[in-house]
C-alpha cells in the first residue's frame, strides 16, 4: 500500500507521544513492506524532505500568523486569529495539494492536526484516497488541544466546545474510519458527534520495547523520585513539588521543559524552593536509570500517558492519578498505582512481573498489524 501519514511534527521535532507513535507506525509499516510518507509543518521558510529510515518525510513551512511552538507569549487578539486560522487553514492547501497528488497514497492517515487543519480531508477526499483519522489530542473539540482551562478539566458542554468543535464536525463526515487511542478519547468524540460509531475502534499506542532499559523498582524504597513529562500543573509538577517539601529525605528529579506561559515562573520558583533537581530534557532511557519511583500527579484527562507505558516497560512502578486514558493502562498493567490509594511514598507495593501478553499488546508489530487490517478494509471494500 501507498500510505501518507499526517502529523503536525515528525522527528526530530517533537513535543509530546505523539511524534513518538507516528514515527513508530510509520517505520513498522515500511517494514511490513509499504510505501510511507509522513507530511509535517516545521518553522522553516522552504520545504525540506527528508528520508528517515525508509520513510520519506515532507517538513512543510507553517502558514499562519505564528509558529506555535515559540516561546513567545501573544497577545489575545493575535492568538484568536491564528486559530480562526487554524480552524481550516486556506495557506497550506495549495502545497498539500501537490505533494498528495504528487505522492498520490491509497491511504491518507491523519493524526495530530494542530497547525495543518482538517482542510487535509478536503483534499484527500478530492484526490480519491481513503482517509483514517486517529485522535492523539482534543484538537477537533477545543483549540487548545488539551480540554484543559483554568487548573480545570472542560466537560465538552461549554459553548467554546461547541463553537470551534462545529465546523469540524462537519469535515469529519469525510474521513472513512476512526481511531481513538484509548476508549476514552474515541468515546469523547463520538459522543460530541464526530465520526461514525461503527466505524471507530480503539487502538492503544505503541512502545518500542528494545529501547527500554529495564530497571526495577527498588526493594530498598524509592530514595529516586522521578517526574518526566512538560512541566506544567495540567500535568501535576505543582503538585510534584509540594510532595517534595513532604518527603524532604528523597531526591526528587524531574525531565522536561517548561513551558512559556504564566505558570512557568511561578513551578520554576517552586522546584527551586524544593530542591528538586531540573534535568530539562533528557532521554526516558537515562533517565530511568536515575529513579526508584515515577510519580504522575496528572490532571488533565490525558489521551492515552505515553510515558506511564513507558515507565511500566522499564520496570518502575508508577504512582499517578485517574484520568483519561491512563485508568484503561492501570487496568491492564501491572505496577500502575493511584495516589488516592497511597498513603506514604515509603510504602508503595511491591513490584510485580509483566505478563508476556501485555507486553505483545503494546508491541510496535501488533499495534502496527492493527492499522493494517483497517488500511486493507477500506481499499478492499
């Protein structure tokens, strides 16, 4: 098959799981024999393509007031235009319109679309190809990609939901088949009245297993405490850093990157305050070796927790919170826990093995096969 994937970045550019599951799909399809082009925004001027271990990457310059990943606050105004913008954005169609009819794919798997529009589906659908979506983020609901406002988590029933969700929703009639990848994000849309229920199941993302270096939890207790993640209170470093000041006997560590916004100052005083030990960023593999214990306290209704997997598959136990996709994982790994359920770090359960099918399930093969079978559906059908 002749498949393009479209993702707001690709390696090496990256921000979050996203670019890690895209950049997984795309290789293990190549290894299954096919034909695979990734197509992305970069902050560049000109286009730039790329050949990535089998996979040929188009790095397309972003069309909008702004690049998104600066660290640069904007002001209200300019921030409502980009995303008026970004809602359907007019200023990359002709480029995207080239390289899909130069390309010409079966398939055209959309992902992350934050910076590129659902102005892709327009264009798939004109050229014949079959469109897959998969939902990484809550970009199709709300603009900010995270439903996540005021230290608190939307429901989907604010009138800013509906608003930006409504032009959406009515593009997503084209695309074929729909991905969630955790029940919990794919149920979100469906029930705001995306997709075709009976076409859209649920794939969980993959990790790749031979680049995790397993290190178990220790029995001695967790005298390494670890954060790893972007250093935000959606995703609990607040939170982190008061259990800093709790258990002052341990070494708290934390890999990533602020972000640049109004809480930044604020979390950088706080880990200072602390004395927790800023790695900024760091590989999930060293930085495993570092810690006894990963603690999440996530409050956003995170997708799926790439880095929870991550984390189970190097041999840690986890301590983070119910939300999102995260409570699917717990149910169906081991060394998962909540700290609702935890009274004192010096006192976590005793890590246990994980069971062979549990590691098959969340293969880079298996979950690389399951795209596959929808792919062929759709051109067989």
């Amino acid at each position: 098959m002749n498949i393009l994937l479209i993702n707001t970045l690709y390696f090496p550019y990256k921000v979050g799981g996203a670019e890690v599951s895209v950049r997984l799909l795309a290789e293990g399809l190549v290894k299954s024999g096919h034909i695979v082009t990734v197509l992305s925004i970069h902050e560049g001027k000109d286009l730039k393509i790329d050949m990535i271990n089998g996979v040929t990457v188009y790095y397309i310059p972003f069309a909008n007031f702004y690049w998104q990943f600066s660290n640069t606050n904007h002001n209200a105004v300019k921030r409502l235009f980009w995303h008026l913008v970004d809602n359907y954005n007019p200023f990359l169609k002709k480029t995207i319109k080239k390289i899909i009819k130069e390309i010409n794919p079966d398939i055209v798997h959309t992902n992350n679309l934050s910076g590129i529009s659902v102005a892709v589906w327009d264009i798939a659908e004109k050229n014949g190809c079959k469109i897959v979506h998969t939902s990484r983020d809550y970009y199709l609901l709300h603009p900010n990609c995270k439903m996540y406002k005021n230290n608190c988590n939307m429901t989907g029933h604010e009138s800013s939901v509906k608003l930006w969700s409504f032009f959406k929703k009515i593009k997503s009639k084209k695309v074929d088949f729909y991905v969630g990848i955790s029940d919990y994000i794919r149920n979100k849309h469906i029930d705001a009245g995306f997709f075709d229920k009976d076409k859209a199941i649920t794939i969980y993302n993959a990790v790749d297993n031979k680049d995790m270096s397993y290190n178990s939890t220790t029995s001695e207790g967790a005298r390494n405490v670890g954060f790893i993640g972007r250093l935000t209170k959606e995703k609990g470093f607040d939170i982190f850093c008061r259990m800093a000041e709790k258990y002052n006997n341990q070494n708290f560590i934390a890999a990533g990157e602020f972000e640049y916004n109004k809480d930044a100052e604020e979390l950088k005083e706080l880990a200072s305050k602390n004395n927790i030990k800023l790695l900024g960023h760091c590989p999930v593999t060293e930085f495993m070796k570092m810690v006894d214990l990963i603690v999440l306290p996530i409050k956003w209704q995170e997708p799926f927790g790439r880095v929870v997997l991550e984390s189970v598959f190097s041999g840690k136990i986890i301590l983070t919170n119910k939300v999102g996709g995260i409570t699917e994982l717990a149910s169906m790994l081991p060394n998962i826990y909540f700290l609702e359920d935890i009274q004192d770090l010096n006192d976590v359960p005793q890590y246990k093995q994980i069971p062979n099918q549990a590691i098959d399930k969340f293969n880079s093969g298996s979950i690389t096969r399951e795209y596959e079978k929808i792919f062929e559906g759709l051109l067989n059908g």
